[in-house]
C-alpha cells in the first residue's frame, strides 16, 4: 500500500478504537458529520474540495488524504483538487505551500488505483 492509503486505515483503525472508547460522543460526531456532509447548497464534489482546501490549511496529512480521495471518488479532476488546496496557499502563506507537497502525492496515488 502506499503511504495515503496507509493514513486513511489510520483513519479507520482511530474511529473504530474511538467507537468502543467514546462512543457516545463518536456517535454525535458521526451524526454532525453525515448532517453535513449530505448534499445540500453543495454538492458532495463541492464539499470534498472545499475539504480539501481546509485540510491544507490545517496542515492535517491524514485529512488531506481523506478529502483527496474523498474529492476524486466524487468526480473531481486534479486540476480541480490543486485549484482548491491553492485556495488555502493563498489564505495561509508558505507554510500551506509546503502541503501541496502531500496534496500531490495522494493525488499521484489515489488516481493510479482509479
């Protein structure tokens, strides 16, 4: 595997762990988060690059891993996906820049197993 899809079974292995330790507060966040993520004003594209943007300017590795799947799996283009991160870049400076970094290799990676 590589390593972006090593990070979203990270993601997975934390939520299941959090499900048996916390579940009562997993089980508001997941309500919160399907509430929110349900195609509304925006779609699920939409909200999956805005995501995007978010996890770079959050500098969150495991995120970005997330939403780029999330993004591609919902239709976006990679042009799209780098378009939303720079939006980020542009609110967040050089240090944001640096997380292209991983925006470009999950997209390297998640787009060779589509």
């Amino acid at each position: 595997m590589g390593t972006y899809t090593d990070k979203l079974g990270e993601i997975k292995a934390l939520v299941e762990r959090l499900q048996k330790e916390a579940p009562e507060q997993m089980e508001a966040f997941h309500k919160f988060m399907f509430a929110v993520e349900k195609p509304g004003a925006l779609d699920t594209k939409a909200k999956e690059l805005v995501n995007v943007g978010l996890a770079v300017a959050a500098q969150c590795e495991w995120c970005i891993a997330l939403h780029v799947k999330g993004a591609l799996d919902a239709g976006a283009k990679r042009e799209e996906i780098v378009d939303a991160a720079m939006q980020a870049v542009l609110m967040h400076g050089g240090p944001a820049l640096m997380y292209m970094i991983p925006v470009e290799k999950a997209l390297d990676e998640f787009a060779a197993k589509q």
